[in-house]
C-alpha cells in the first residue's frame, strides 16, 4: 500500500514580493474570492477576475482595475477560455485561486437529487475544470506557482444540515491534498493550500435562487415536514462565529506564504473534527486488539 505523508509548511514559490506577479481568481466577484484579490491586488499583483455572473464581475473589475472574464466553472471549455486568455493577457499564472462556490443548506431528507448534482458540478467538478485548465500552466511556471482551493472547515466533519455541501468539500480537500502529494512526487514548483473557513458573511447564500432550471426539478422523495437539522444549524450557530471576509483573505494569504497545506481560520470550531479523528483512532486501535 502505498502510504505517503504530504509536506507543509515550505512553498516552491517565493513570495516574499507577489509585485507584478499574476493571480487568476475565480469565482472573484463577490466574497471570499472579493476579498482574496483585493488582498493579492494590495501586494502589487495583476489580478484575472472571472465569475459566472457577469454585472457583479463587471463592477468587481471596474473597482479593482482588474481583467475581468465570464466563466462558467462547470463548462472545461468555458474554463480553457480563460486559461488562454489569462496567457494572452500576462504571459503566465503564478497563484491560481480556484474559489468559486454555493451552498444548500437542508436536511438530507430535504435534498433533491438536482441539489446534489448542482453543488458538485460548481464546488467539485469546477476545481477538477481549473487544474485541468492550469495545472500544465503552473508547472512552465520557472519562478513556481501556487494553487488555492477554498475548502471548508466542512471537509473534516459532518454537521447536520451540511450532507451536500459537506460532501463537495470532502471530495475537494481529498482531490487537493492527492493533487499536493503528486506534486510533491514530481518535485515540480506548484505549491497546494486547501483553505478552511467556518461560517463567513458572504452572499453565498442568495445563488440557491438563482440557479438554473436544471436544478430546480423537484423530487418526489423531498418532505414536506419542517427542517429540524436546518433549524438546528442555526441555532448553534452564534454572532461570534462568523467571520469577514477580509479576515479570511489574510489568513489565506499568510497560509500560503508559510506554505500550509491547510489554513484554519477558524480553530475554535475544529473540536469536532479533532474528537471525529480521535474517534476514528480508537475504533482502529480497538480493531488492532481484536485481531491480537
């Protein structure tokens, strides 16, 4: 079995001075990926904004003097696009930000499958359509470069109300950590940082209405019956939980600057990931003094 323990804590790529260097951030438009290019914007970077919705980029841009592209994550070609168009712009990529992201807040009961499909061709199978657009990109990058997923602090933990959401970014932090050791198998320059927020006062919320009619089908196995695990959620969820998104964007970058493989930004919250582990480490324990 081939057991592999991914390094942290060293980046390929100097960034000590990011000035005149070229950040792609996508889904920039808003939140978190806002507030990540205006934050690599600050240390003198070039920044590509691109997004699906195109009058939020269109502003974002303007107010950041940014080059803006319409991009729909989930479509490879739509992603290729701007991929060549980052190159024609700049010449090349040195930080890939791969943000883009939307939610469903709901009991699994309350899920449909379109709901299901919807979040993991955005939060997933978008992340897939970056690295495949970028990836041969980064690695001709001679100076290194560095690729920044937006995960969750959802990765490491189930919580009620979460399944589909929680389960993208499950996949995404096993897709950017195998991403990472690969890399390191191939000592090539590309440095990996999963980012981990908890909960971040974004619009994130607001794009479940805006979604296409694709995803609006409903199921026939959806309840009727009041959410209990919503409305749970968010009565454990208090006033000081949340954070900004500029916190975010510097706990990101500071990330990525030590080279971590994962930035918590919120490690008060990661008691039950900690006990899940734990708990994990036990139930291997107790299966090793079974078979003795």
């Amino acid at each position: 079995m081939l057991l592999e323990t991914i390094a942290t804590g060293h980046t390929p790529m100097d960034m000590s001075d990011l000035s005149g260097k070229v950040a792609v951030v996508i889904g920039g438009a808003s939140g978190i990926g806002l507030a990540l290019a205006r934050r690599l914007q600050a240390e003198g970077m070039q920044i590509v904004l691109a997004d699906f919705d195109p009058q939020p980029l269109e502003n974002a841009a303007h107010d950041l003097g940014a080059f803006p592209v319409l991009t729909d994550i989930r479509d490879p070609d739509s992603v290729n696009a701007l991929a060549q168009q980052a190159v024609e712009r700049f010449g090349t990529v040195d930080i890939l930000c791969s943000n883009a992201g939307v939610s469903r807040m709901a009991g699994i009961q309350h899920l449909t499958l379109q709901d299901w499909r919807w979040l993991f061709e955005v939060n997933m199978f978008g992340a897939v359509n970056a690295v495949e657009a970028f990836l041969p990109i980064l690695k001709d990058n001679p100076k290194g470069a560095h690729i920044l997923f937006t995960a969750s602090l959802s990765s490491f933990y189930p919580t009620r109300a979460q399944a589909a959401y929680g389960a993208t970014k499950y996949a995404l932090a096993a897709f950017g950590e195998t991403l990472a050791l690969e890399l390191q198998a191939e000592d090539v320059g590309v440095g990996v940082t999963l980012l981990c927020p908890g909960p971040v006062r974004t619009n994130i919320g607001t794009g479940y209405a805006k979604r296409e009619e694709q995803y609006r089908a409903a199921s026939p196995s959806v309840s009727s019956a009041p959410d209990i695990h919503e409305q749970a959620f968010r009565a454990e969820t208090y006033q000081e939980d949340w954070a900004s998104a500029d916190e975010v964007a510097d706990s990101a970058l500071q990330g990525m600057r030590r080279g971590e493989m994962w930035v918590i930004t919120h490690p008060r919250l990661m008691s039950a990931a900690l006990e899940r582990n734990r708990a994990i480490a036990e139930a291997a324990e107790r299966e090793e003094n079974t078979a003795s």
